[in-house]
C-alpha cells in the first residue's frame, strides 16, 4: 500500500513556541492531505483538509491562524502549531489522499507542550 | 457521512474468534464500509473494506448482511498482538470522498492470555 510518513514521531516543546510536523507521500503524489489531532483516550478528529497549491479547509472549531497547514508541493504538507500551550499537547495524524478506496495514514506525531 | 455506534470496548482470550458489530443505520446507496486499526501511538492501518455480504482477506473476514445497516468485523483466533481499537466508518470511499474520514467512537479490544 500507500506510504506515508510523518516527521517528527514525538516533540516536547515550550509554550509559547512554534512546531512544524511534516507528512510526506513517500511512493505517490498527493493532491489532498488531511490533519487529525487524538486526544487521549478519544477517537481521531478531522481538523483540516490541505490541499496543493491553494488554502487549507478547517473544520468548524480549530483555528486556522494557530494551526498554519502548508502544501506546497505533491508529496508534502506541514501543520505547524503556532504559539502552542499545554492544552494543545495531542497525538496530530496525517493521511493522503491515494485514488485508492481506503486511507493511509501517517505515524502520527506526538506533542507535548510544557 | 453515516453514523457508526459500536461498542465502546470487547474483551477476548488468545485463540479466540472476536465479532465486533457496527450499527450504520443511515447508510446510503454510495457508501462503503471500512475498517481500521489503531495501536497506541500509532496512526490507523486499513484492515478491510466491503459494499455488501462478505469479504476476506488474510487478517480478517467483514459480513454485511442485506440491509446494510449493520457489518461485522471477525477476527479469527485472535493473540495479544490484536488488542488495538478498531473503528468501523461508512462513506462514499469510491468518489474518494472517503478519504475525508469521520471517525466514531471505535471499539477498544482487549486480548488476553
């Protein structure tokens, strides 16, 4: 299947700084990416859609100006979280839009903001 | 997006088959039914997908019965290694649209010794 990898696997940071995770399409290209975030012990949440070469669609609820999705190319999209604090701290998933029925996701990538 | 209810956990011993059942009551004409693995830690892995009565492949067997309204997931003889949370969603992957997944509350499976 699809293979998509996210990077970093895990990130301790200080509040007020900012994170960048990359999700890459290793062996296709991409058109569409999405972002979840997965709190603990709770199911994922789709928090936006990243699409290349245009702007990202957010799902009601999460801010775009904090949560800065770029695409810039077919392989690669980067969810950076801006001026994180403590209750931003979440397990943050990718997947790809393949042209196959099912999704691939990334890794995930675990934040910790202390 | 169709709703899913399924149950919130499942516990289960090694060697044993494990049905998790997956309540989709509005589903529609278009939407397949797919299911996913989660370890902690990890991000979901596709474990199988179906339209309608029965699909198999090496790790699991997915029934669908005529209505639609309901599928279940069959693990057979399942070891430790199957305890993950297993999530059942419903949309129209064929258009794609799929990809954009709603996700439900999942069931959490326990295997053990």
């Amino acid at each position: 299947g699809a293979v998509v990898s996210q990077h970093p696997s895990w990130v301790i940071c200080k509040s007020g700084t900012s994170v960048k995770i990359e999700c890459r399409s290793l062996d296709f290209q991409a058109t569409t990416m999405f972002w979840y975030r997965q709190f603990p012990k709770q199911s994922l949440m789709l928090m936006a859609t990243s699409n290349e070469g245009s702007k990202a669609t957010y799902e009601q609820g999460v801010e775009k100006d904090k949560f800065l999705i770029n695409h810039a190319s077919l392989t690669l999209s980067t969810l950076t979280v801006t001026s994180a604090h403590p209750e931003d701290s979440s397990f943050y998933i990718c997947s790809a839009e393949t042209g196959a029925t099912e999704a691939f996701f990334g890794q995930g990538t675990r934040l910790t903001v202390v | 997006l169709a709703k899913t209810t399924q149950p919130i956990s499942m516990d289960s011993y090694e060697g044993q088959e494990v049905n998790i059942t997956c309540s989709h009551n509005n589903i529609a004409t278009n939407d397949y039914i797919t299911w996913y693995q989660q370890f902690p830690s990890q991000g979901p892995r596709f474990i199988i997908q179906g339209y309608k009565t029965k699909v198999t492949n090496e790790v699991a067997s997915l029934f669908i019965p005529a209505d639609r309204k309901s599928s279940t997931l069959s693990l057979p003889r399942v070891s430790l290694s199957d305890t993950a949370v297993y999530y059942c969603l419903v949309g129209d992957t064929a258009n794609n649209a799929g990809n954009m997944l709603t996700f439900g509350g999942g069931t959490r499976l326990m295997v053990k010794p």
